[in-house]
C-alpha cells in the first residue's frame, strides 16, 4: 500500500530491556542487565495491548529522578515508539510530506488558544497533533483512554478552522475515532469531519533505530 519509507531521524543511545510492570501510568519496571529498574513511560494511555510482562522495550537514560526512560515496546517483529514527547518532533518531519502543510512560511510550537495549548500554528493556522498506538483488524483507533483533553483540543481546532494530524506507529489500512473508549472524542471527531476540519493521517515506523515515514492512510467510515 505504502510506496514509500523516508527516513525522518534517529533515536540515540538506545539499549533494550524487559518490561515487567507498570505501577502507574508514568512509571514503570523494567528489566536490564539482571536488574529491576524504574522507567519513565511518557505515553498516558493504557498501552494495553502493548506493555505485556516479558515484552523487550527500548530505553534510554532518564533526566529525571527515575532510572531510565522508555522510547519503544517490541510488538511481534515490529518495534512501536511510545514516547509521546518526541510526536512535536516527528511532525516537523513530516510535514514536507503533506501537500497542504508543505508551503508554510510560518511554524509557530506549543501556540495558547482559547484554553488549550495547541502543538503547532503553520501560517496563522492551528494543527493539533496525535499519536496512535492501538490497531484492531488493521484498523488504527484513537484514544486508547478517555481523553477530555483530546476533546478538547478537537473543539478549539474546529472553532479557530484548524487542522488535526494523526501519528500512527503501528500497520494499519485506515484510521477512525475510538467509539468504545471515548464516545464524546469520537463525536467531536465526527462534527470536524463534517465541518471539513482538515483531518491528516500518516504511517510511520521504527526499526529500533531509526524512525521512517511511510505514507498517508485514509480515514475509515464515521
């Protein structure tokens, strides 16, 4: 499906370790060198379906007060990022690659509108970014948790005419909103396709070193 696999940039100083827990959403313990350690999970969603005891992740010195910080999980052959703080990151990456982002003169970051802070605003025009880790019958679904954030972030996008973009780390076919999770997310969604909010989906990868981007995918029925 994908034609092409561009590669965006590398993650440095990696090493690969064991999961075993996650105490709470932020934190957890992983294995590495034949010892139990704290590591910083930067992703608030449940994750679920990819932080199985035994499964290898990939990590990296911590800055903070936890040993160490975690960038991917191993999910089958594939390796998935979870570390949300670098989606800013990757979507700089991406945009030469959208057509109707590509010729913005203007990037503004981490941009304060109405009460939400908004990832981007190219040319006056506000973008929200997202990342998506949880697929179903190569489905790609978001929130994999309620987000009243989320919610909100969709609503101050669709009152200033903004657009959203849509970071999915897994194979996938198509994207939808996650109905079973967060049924307002999902409306409010639905109300910003119907309002021709513009909505970007891409596909990127990682092969434990180096994260690619692999195309567009298009948006399921909603």
């Amino acid at each position: 499906m994908h034609a092409v696999k561009v590669p965006l940039f590398e993650i440095p100083n990696l090493r690969k370790g064991v999961f075993l827990t996650r105490p709470n959403r932020f934190v957890s313990e992983i294995k590495y060198n034949q010892q139990v350690k704290s590591a910083h999970i930067h992703d608030p969603g449940r994750l679920t379906e990819l932080l199985v005891k035994g499964r290898e992740v990939l990590f990296t010195d911590s800055r903070g007060k936890l040993d160490y910080y975690v960038k991917a999980v191993k999910n089958g052959d594939d390796w998935i990022i979870i570390d949300t703080a670098i989606h800013s990151k990757i979507a700089l990456r991406v945009f030469p690659y959208i057509s109707e982002i590509a010729q913005a003169s203007e990037i503004r970051k981490e941009v304060k509108i109405g009460k939400s802070r908004i990832d981007f605003v190219l040319d006056g025009v506000p973008l929200e970014v997202k990342g998506v880790t949880l697929v179903k019958e190569d489905l790609a679904l978001f929130p994999d948790a309620p987000t009243e954030r989320g919610t909100r972030h969709v609503q101050e996008i669709i009152d200033n005419n903004g657009m959203l973009l849509f970071l999915v780390f897994r194979k996938a076919t198509k994207f939808k909103p996650n109905f079973e999770t967060d049924p307002k997310f999902y409306n409010k969604l639905s109300e910003a396709r119907k309002k021709n909010i513009k909505i970007f989906v891409v596909q990127l990868s990682f092969d434990g070193k180096t994260i690619y981007y692999n195309g567009i995918i298009p948006l399921a029925d909603f």
